[in-house]
C-alpha cells in the first residue's frame, strides 16, 4: 500500500515516514501543494494521502478538492493542527475527507485509521 504524506514540517514527516516504512508501507513524501500534486498527476496513485492543511505555498484543501473533483478512489486523512477555527472546519468537511485527525496524532491511533482505509 501507498500512502502520500502531504507536510511541510520535516521532523513531523521524516517520523511518519521511517515509522509507516517500518509498518510495511510505501511512502512518497511531499512538502507541500505544488508536490502534492505532482504525485497525484502520475497514473499510479497513492492509495492514502495524509495531509496537512497549513502548508508552505498553499492550503491542504486544495490537495483534498483536486482529489475529489477529479473522482480519484485514494483515501484521504487530513491530519493537522489548525483545525479549531470553525472556518477550516467547515471548508475541509464539506470536501469529505475519509478521516480527520487533530495533531498531534497518537501513532497507534494514526495506524487504526490507515488501516480502515486500506482498499479492498
């Protein structure tokens, strides 16, 4: 299983990274938008996206409405820190994101909601 880590902090990233590969996962990182959506344009996606929403050169919910309009069966957990204002709330709800998780994430709870998302 793939999963795209979308964060701009590489201390937070690095850790999902070397933990998730330990799990047995398959990790691409990237460190913001732009990278982002790099990863989703190739015609192998990722099957989980963990993204944050405050990033460097733009917000996640860009990632998370590329996702969805353009019909992609990846999973997506918006994982971030940002989410007390009502405003980010509303507007990461209304894109459906599969999961969304406050940071910071316990592992273990990170871990269960991955794999309740993996694909059939």
């Amino acid at each position: 299983m793939v999963i795209l880590i979308v964060e701009d902090n590489p201390d937070v990233s690095g850790w999902l990274r070397d933990l998730l590969g330990r799990h047995g996962y398959s990790v691409i990182v990237a460190n913001g938008v732009i990278a982002a959506m790099r990863v989703l344009s190739i015609e192998e996606k990722p099957d989980v996206v963990i993204l944050d929403i405050m990033l460097p050169d733009g917000s996640g919910i860009e990632v998370l409405k590329y996702i969805r309009t353009n019909d992609m069966p990846t999973r997506v957990i918006v994982m971030s820190g940002c989410l007390h204002d009502s405003a980010h709330i509303q507007a990461v709800e209304a894109l459906k994101p599969d999961s969304i998780l406050i940071k910071p994430t316990d592992f273990d709870l990170l871990l269960s909601t991955i794999d309740k998302h993996k694909p059939a």
